[in-house]
C-alpha cells in the first residue's frame, strides 16, 4: 500500500503478519530525507524475529538527518533500535558525510533551586519521581560515529572542520564510554587574536564520552623578530579540567610568550622593555617616549637622536636598566 510523501518521506510498503495466533505486525517500506534514500523495517514483540517489545531497522545513505539554521547533516547510517519497556538497545553505525554547525548558543541552561533555598523535611515533590524514571530506563548497545571530510563547525570563536571516528558503548547509564579520536583543523580566536590550529585533537580512550582528552595547539607568525619565528597556545588534558600554556618556537618565558601571542611584537621582560610606548619628535632629530610597563608598574623613558637617515643614537631609562644603544631602522 502506497502513501503520499509527508515531509520529504515516503512510506511505500506495510505488511501485517498474525504470529502464535497473536497479532503481529511487522512494517517495512522505504522514505526520502533530503536527497537520500532509505529503508525502514520495524517489528513488534509479536513478530517472529522480534526479541520482544519494537524494533526498529533504519538504513540509508546519503539521508538528511537535521535541516535546522543551527545544524545541518547527512549521513549514511545503519542503525538497529530496539525498546523492551525498561531497556533501549541501539546498535549500528553512522558516517557524517556532510554537516554545518552554526549554533547561535552554545550556553546550557540549568534551573535548579535558589542558594538559599532550605529543605525542611523530606525531598522535592518531584525528586522520587525523577529518581525512578532514571533508575527504570537502561540504554545498552554500541554505536559508531565517523565524521566524513566535510564537517565544518563554525563559532564565534572557531572555525574549524572535524574529522575522525569513535565508537560510543553503552551499559546502563545515559552517558556511554567511548574510544576513538576526533581531528580538529581551522582556526580558533583566543587572547583576541586569530590562531592556526596546527595540533589539535579529541581523543577518547576508553573514557566517558563527556570527559575527552584535549590537545589543541593554535599558533600566530612573529614578524620582525630574528629569534622568535611563532607564538602560540597549547590547551592540553581532560575536557573538565584542561591546562593552557602559552608558548613560543623556539622556546622561551611564559610570560614573553603571552605578550607576543596577544601583541605580536616584542617586548623583552629581562631587559625591561615589557612596556607600550607613546612618543613623538621633540625636535627635527629628537624623538623621546614614555612607556608603561606591561608586567609591572615600572615606566621607560627614552630619547633618540637621529644622526643620519635610519642611523640613531637612543637613551633609555627605566627602572631595570639603564644606557646608550647605536640604532638603525630599516624601512620598507
């Protein structure tokens, strides 16, 4: 028995089976998800290859799975749901060829009770309840999710594609453990600035599918600096407690490192000169500024004589050091 298509699927086929004098019912057909095709096959407990309570079979490829202006996504999948009344079994697998992720809030928000809300005697109304819906319900299976060469998911904050598998296992709980890896390549802001991810990785092993381990590197280039080539941050550990450390190629102080990945210029912490300067001509060959110091309250004066186009002679005092410097600057 045919059927009109009913936003984008298209049920084609049922079949209804009497099974042990029961009535049971198995529904097979097929459907259409944006421009892909699948089949679908469910069975109940009556059917004689159900093992109890619905099944569900879906497969596909090339289905789209969520057409929001959040997220879009196609996948091939092949997937087996099952629900006896107390356990949802889910197993199969499913490849994300294609999606885009623009969330516009990526906030969680929790309602609980207020800080000062004082329980007497007792529990909530709704906390036994809520306990034994959570207690009741049991989620097993195994479940596999690849993630193609065109998923691109773009922040505020990033903008980067994701690729990779994890197999996700479920044993009870809600949260399933999982064991795979992600690959994580684009660009992400931090300290204000732009970065090129050249590291970056999920990687699940073993552990609850919550509590990843992280390695992210994200570096800027360094112009106009013989010693330092590029500036970066590294965020590395459990997605619930990461550590981020700025850094430099090659190597140097932290706190050198982080002025150079949020200024991008130089400014040398043991000699001093950490500091924004302000200046400007005194005279035709005279220009003095005044800097601020960027890591302490220490200020810099310093004074430059022009003796030829690009050759100088510059004065500097400061509370750290103090002398004479022969300069001369290049122009471009």
């Amino acid at each position: 028995m045919d059927t009109p298509a009913t936003q984008g699927s298209a049920l084609q086929a049922t079949r209804a089976e009497p099974s042990s004098g029961r009535g049971a019912v198995e529904l097979t057909g097929t459907f259409v998800a944006g421009e892909g095709r699948g089949t679908i096959r469910t069975r109940t407990n009556g059917a004689r290859s159900a093992r109890g309570g619905l099944e569900v079979e879906l497969q596909g490829s090339n289905l789209t799975l969520i057409d929001a202006p959040d997220l879009k996504a196609v996948a091939d999948t092949d997937l087996a749901v099952g629900f006896d009344g107390k356990t949802l079994q889910v197993d199969g697998r499913v490849e994300v060829t294609h999606a885009r992720a623009r969330p516009r809030n990526i906030g969680i928000n929790r309602i609980s009770e207020s800080d000062d809300v004082v329980i007497v005697r007792g529990d909530l109304p709704d906390a036994d309840a809520s306990r034994n819906r959570e207690a009741e319900l049991r989620i097993n299976g195994t479940v596999e999710v690849a993630l193609g060469n065109d998923v691109v998911i773009d922040l505020d904050v990033a903008d980067a594609s994701v690729t990779g598998s994890t197999v996700f296992t479920w044993n009870g709980p809600p949260v399933p453990m999982a064991n795979g890896r992600y690959v994580v390549k684009g660009q992400i802001l931090a300290y204000g600035q732009k970065l090129e991810i050249t590291e970056g990785a999920v990687r699940f092993p073993d552990v609850p599918a919550s509590d990843p381990y992280l390695r992210i590197r994200a570096e800027r280039e360094i112009f106009g600096n013989t010693e330092v080539r590029r500036a970066g941050v590294l965020v590395s550990g459990s997605a619930k407690r990461p550590s981020v450390e700025a850094y430099t190629t090659p190597l140097t102080t932290e706190e050198r490192a982080l002025t150079l990945l949020v200024t991008g210029s130089e400014f040398d912490y043991e000699k001093g000169v950490g500091a924004f300067d302000f200046g400007t001509y005194i005279a035709p060959r005279v220009y003095a500024s005044y800097g601020i110091g960027l890591f302490d309250q220490v200020n810099i004066i310093r004074v430059r004589y022009d003796l030829t186009e690009g050759f100088g002679i510059t004065l500097t005092s400061g509370a750290r050091d103090e002398g004479v410097d022969l300069s001369y600057r290049f122009k471009n």
